[in-house]
C-alpha cells in the first residue's frame, strides 16, 4: 500500500472501540507527511495509542479557509496528507468538505480510507426503514421551526446529530413539528456505555425528563405516514340522478 505524493487522504478514525481502525488507517497514517487534525490533541491521543509518530496540523471551521490554502499548496508542492476528524468519517457535517473541495479545485488528488461513522452505525440498528434515508446533521439553532416544517412531509428516515446539553430540546422540537413518530436514540456507539432507546418521540421526551443526558447522540426519526389513498368519486353520478327525475 504505498502513499501517494501530493494528494490527499480523508481518514476514519474510530468513533469510540480503538479495534475499529483499520490496517489501512494505520498504514495511511503512518506514511503521510502530516496530518490535518480537527484537534491535535484528540488525535495526538489516538496516534499515541498506535504508536504513530507523525506531524500534526490543526484545521476546523475557524481557521478552515486559511490552513485550507496552506494545506493544498503543501500538497501541490509534493508533500501527502491524512485529514481526520476527532471520530469517525471526516468530511461528513464538518470543515474537511471544504478542504476536498478546495483539492479538487486545484487538481490534488483524494483518496477516501473508509471506516466507522456514527451515521451508518445508528441507521443499521435504529429498526427503522434503511431503504431511504435523509442525514440532515446537527438542526440549526436559527430557524429551526421552519427547517424542521420543511421535513414533516418527507417519506424517508430523517437522522439528526446532537450533543447531550440539546438533546431534551431536539426532542421536544422533533415532536411538535414532526408529530409523535417513531425514533431510535442511539447514545455512545462502541463506546463503553453503548445504548440504543427505541419508541415513540414521547417516550423518549419522558425517558430524558428522568434522565440526564449523558455523551454523544444519533437520532434516527420515522419519515412522514403516508397520505390516506384518495376515494375516487363517480363523476356521472349526479347526470345518473338528474336523468332518473
């Protein structure tokens, strides 16, 4: 498996079971000349854990556009990278897709070394429909109420990212806008204190008032009931009645 010059690598890192890597992760990891870290010291902690020794430079949403040119001109120059997210997938609801992007602009190269994500893992066991589904991230704090009506007719699973301190909110907001479907709160996956909770959005509302939201949330919604069929209506009927008089 040998590393390409003057290209990009997106990188899975696991979302919580350090056995979740894979061997080509860590080969990726091992053989770029630096990797773009979402938090260099979330990733120094990981890197350490598989004895890696490698350069790390940081790039999130605050400094994305900067380190982003500073990042292509490196690899422009002939020098390879590994972009990671703190867990899971990067580039999936974060900064890197700017970076992929702002590659592709300037004719680099990317590879993808796939892995966990959150996203996927949540879906597989939500028991709800995996046929179609909607990742619609982390609902926004501004206009909410009309994003979340612009998704009350959608058919498919709808999949929502959330931190614990929001998690009572989402809950309540899913329910008012989108009716009291069903839902899977999926909590920690591969983590030690894995859970998935599975029931009604008023379930789940009267679960959390009990319960103090603890680590990171997936929450997989039920898509919109189907429409009631249309009766069809004989539109002779009424010159059938007149005729009879």
């Amino acid at each position: 498996m040998e590393i390409k010059q003057g290209c990009l690598y997106v990188v899975a890192t696991p979302i919580g079971n350090l056995s979740d890597i894979s061997k080509r992760a860590i080969h990726t990891l091992q053989g770029v000349d630096f990797i773009a870290a979402e938090d260099t010291r979330n990733t120094g902690l990981l890197l350490s854990k598989l004895d890696i020794k490698a350069k790390q430079t940081s790039y999130h949403e605050h400094n994305a556009r900067q380190k982003g040119e500073e990042i292509v001109r490196r690899l422009r120059g002939g020098e390879s990278c590994a972009i990671v997210t703190d867990a899971g997938m990067p580039c999936i609801s974060d900064p890197g897709e700017d970076l992929v992007r702002l590659c592709y602009e300037n004719d680099v190269a990317v590879y993808v070394v796939p892995g966990a994500c959150a996203l996927t893992a949540a879906v597989s066991v939500s028991g709800l429909c995996t046929r179609r589904f909607c990742f619609e991230g982390f609902l926004p704090l501004k206009k909410r109420k009309a994003y979340l009506d612009s998704l009350k007719d959608a058919p498919h699973t709808l999949v929502f990212y959330e931190a614990p301190h929001k998690l009572r909110t989402t809950l309540s907001d899913l329910m008012e806008h989108l009716g009291n479907r069903n839902v899977a709160v999926c909590r920690e996956l591969t983590k030690l204190y894995e859970e998935v909770q599975r029931g009604r959005l008023s379930d789940m509302i009267a679960l959390y008032e009990e319960k103090n939201p603890k680590g990171e949330y997936v929450l997989v919604v039920e898509g919109a009931p189907k429409p009631p069929p249309k009766i069809k209506t004989n539109k002779y009927a009424n010159l059938k009645e007149k005729s009879d008089d």
